[in-house]
C-alpha cells in the first residue's frame, strides 16, 4: 500500500537570504549565480560582513523546498536527511512537521552543527550561495529509511549529495530500493557545479538510468559538453525516459515517452531566482502523482516556478499559500 506520493533525499539547510549588490560578491570572492561549498571558518567571515542586513530564515536544501512544494500542493512527503540538535536543527525539524512533512530529522546528531546556506541575492535577481553542510555532508544509508522509501510512488534525489562521499553512497542505496521494488527515481543535477565537478558521483548515483531527470539548461549543456540543447536533450534521454530542462521565462522543454514539447513559461517580473527549480520539480512531481501527464505537469511546474521568483526565498510564504497558487492556475 503507498504511503507517501514522493520520497525526498537530500541535505538539511537552514537558508539565510539576504539582499546584496555585486560589490559584496567582488570583496568576499564569492562566484556570481553559482553554489559554492564552504567550511564552517568561511561561512563565519561572510556573516560577520553581513552584520549589518537582517535576512530572510527558512529551512531549505533543494530537495527539502521541492518536498515542502510537494506537500503543500496536496501530496504526502517523506525527507530524509540529517541534522544536529542545535538551534538551526530543532528550526528544521519544527517547520517539516509543522507542514505535515514525514521525515527522520527528529533523531538527530548527537554532536557538530546543522548545515545552513548563505544566498545572496544581487539586483539583477540571480542568487550566489555559500553552502556549509555541517552534519548533513555525512548523510548516510542509516537516515535511508526503507520502510518509507518502499511505500512511496516516487524517490527524489538531490543531486547536491554528490559532492559527499557518504551522502552519494546514500543516494545511490536509496536508488537501489527503489528500483527494487518498482519505486520511480527522480534527480535533479541541481547546478552546474555539481556536474563539472562531481560528475563521477553523479554517474554513480545514476546507475544504469533512472526515470525522469530534472536540470536548467545551463547544466544540460555542462553535462553534455555542448553549447546546442538538442545535442544536451538527447544525451540526457539516454539516462531517463522522462528528462525535463527548465528554460527560465522560456518555460521548459519535456521530454517524454509522449514526446518532445517546449512548454511556454509565463512573463513575470523576477525579484529572486533562488528556489524556482525547486518548485519547478516539486509542482511537476505533485502532479504526476496525481496521474497528470508530463506535458500537463510541466505546465503547472511552469507556474509554480514563475510565481515563486516574484518574491523573495526559495518557499512560499505558508504552506496554506501553496494551494492558493494551485487554485489560481486550475482557474
């Protein structure tokens, strides 16, 4: 019997977004409109030279927003992940349970710190994160739960566990459940980092394919060492039957066993870019778990998305918003 529509697998981080301009990134050496890992010395210089901005707290990690986006437009999730009992980790585990998120982050480490993500966000609405995994970088195959993992239509994994070497290998077991018991395995590339730099990983996770692969187009062409998005789209579908490439306000272009649309995006005034290919993934996996086809469930990803880079954070502001915005595209 299904218990959860998604099964999500990533890091726990607590993001703290705050407004910049491209003179912070210049004086902190911070890569513009990328993800960089950092440790815990790191991550402290920069928030001393924030001192004076207030930001913007939620919990966040990738695939955590895509399964908060999940459960907020109706479906049941699960996330597994890891977290230390501080601060930042009881603020993690409280707003999952408080959205009705399952997980396993109530038992958490008894030692280190919880992971937080530094996203700055430049007027020009791209967003620069620093990321610092704390406990989360040593996710295992202890925090996999099976009995979930088993009951649920679709695993989600967050391509960012890559770049951990016992995060990958939690991946990549969490992957192996699922296709032995007939449980649909998503991943996201997550960003370009990840794939010029993780890529053996990544392929590692990947196995011999999975069903249905999430990237922006910018990745497609990194993994496909390409500048033509035909050439990336094709190289993708030899890894899932279902490959979906976000396109910004171009919308996205999906590619099923149904075959192959451009499905157009919506024209809206972007404040902030972080988060949208979270919601992309989280509203097209609500969908089809619903039993929407893939053209239909990147039409509302499309949505989603354009309607969560008119704010600011990567999640919407309650998880009743959620259904708002489901009720303002059924009308």
């Amino acid at each position: 019997m299904t218990q959860y529509d998604v099964y999500g697998i990533g890091n726990a981080l607590v993001d703290m977004a705050y407004s910049i301009d491209d003179e912070f990134l210049i004086e902190n050496d911070i890569a513009k409109g990328h993800m960089t890992l950092v440790d815990e010395i790191q991550m402290e210089r920069v928030i001393s030279n924030l001192c004076e901005h207030v930001p913007d707290k939620a919990c966040g990690g990738s695939a955590a927003n895509t399964i908060f986006a999940v459960q907020g437009f109706g479906g049941q999730a699960y996330y597994s992940c890891r977290v230390a009992n501080d601060a930042i980790g009881n603020y993690f585990v409280s707003e999952m349970h408080d959205a009705g998120v399952a997980t396993n982050a109530q038992d958490p480490a008894t030692s280190g710190s919880s992971g937080r993500c530094l996203i700055l966000v430049s007027p020009d609405a791209q967003r620069s994160m620093n990321s610092y995994l704390g406990v989360s970088e040593h996710l295992t195959i202890d925090q996999v739960d099976q009995a979930a993992l088993t009951h649920s239509r679709h695993l989600f994994i967050e391509g960012y566990l890559a770049s951990s070497a016992s995060g990958s290998k939690a991946a990549t077991y969490a992957r192996d459940i699922a296709d032995q018991h007939n449980v649909s395995t998503s991943l996201t590339l997550s960003d370009v980092t990840m794939v010029n730099f993780f890529r053996e990983a990544l392929n590692n996770i990947l196995g011999n394919g999975i069903s249905r692969l999430f990237c922006n187009e910018e990745e497609a062409l990194a993994w496909a060492r390409t500048d033509r998005l035909d050439i990336a789209a094709r190289e993708l579908s030899d890894i899932a039957p279902e490959v979906v490439i976000t396109l910004g306000p171009k919308g996205s272009l999906c590619i099923s066993p149904d075959g192959r649309r451009v499905v157009a995006g919506y024209d809206v005034e972007v404040m902030d870019t972080n988060g949208a290919g979270d919601m992309y993934a989280g509203a097209f996996l609500a969908a089809i778990s619903r039993q929407a086809a893939a053209f239909e469930a990147a039409r509302f990803a499309n949505f989603a998305a354009s309607r969560i880079v008119t704010r600011f954070g990567a999640r919407l502001p309650s998880i009743n918003a959620y259904q708002d915005l489901k009720l303002a595209f059924s009308s």
